[in-house]
C-alpha cells in the first residue's frame, strides 16, 4: 500500500537533480579508479565528499556515524554491490567502501 507524501517529504526538482548529478559524478570517478586503479590516490577525495554530499541530499539527520554504517553494509548487502559494480564496474563498491572509510577515520 502506496503512502502518500507530503509536500515537504517530496524532493523538489532542483534537489534531485543536484542528487542525481552528484551520483553521475560520483560513479564517473569510480568507474575511472576501477579501470585505472592507480587513480585512487589523486580521486579518493572527490570520491568521498561526492558519496557525502549525495548521502546528505537524501539524508538531512546524515553523520559520520550514519556514513560509516551505510558503507559497512555496502560490504556484507549484494544489493548495494551490484548497485555500483553494475554502475561503475566490477570492484567499485569495495572501492567505495575502503576509500570512505579511509576518509571518516581521519
């Protein structure tokens, strides 16, 4: 059974395409680290803020804490890897997953 949402719950267009333009960029930069690997070190960066900013799109309560446990479950759920490895290439999701962790224990 379908619930309807409020006007407050919906996205407006700006904010989705903000979200959908930030995860275009963040799976362009994955898919370049997955064919290149060697460009993790110059991207690992952009990867991060660009996977933060989308999850603070979607998420307005987002924390480190939230982030970390949303990539920990990218490790373990075949769903959140066939997202990204089907998006940016085979490997990208434990790329993902090791670059913010990387990043959230600084």
């Amino acid at each position: 059974m379908e619930e309807k949402m409020t006007k407050a719950d919906q996205f407006t267009d700006e904010k989705y395409n903000l979200m959908k333009q930030t995860e275009a960029d963040l799976i362009r930069d994955l898919q370049a680290v997955v064919k290149e690997p060697e460009k993790e070190a110059e991207l690992s960066a952009e990867i991060f803020k660009k996977h933060q900013k989308w999850l603070q799109i979607i998420m307005p309560n987002y924390s480190p804490e939230i982030h970390l446990g949303i990539v920990s479950a990218y490790d373990t759920d075949t769903r959140y890897q066939s997202y990204y490895d089907d998006k940016a290439g085979k490997g990208a999701t434990k790329i993902l997953s090791r670059i913010v962790k990387k990043h959230l224990a600084k």
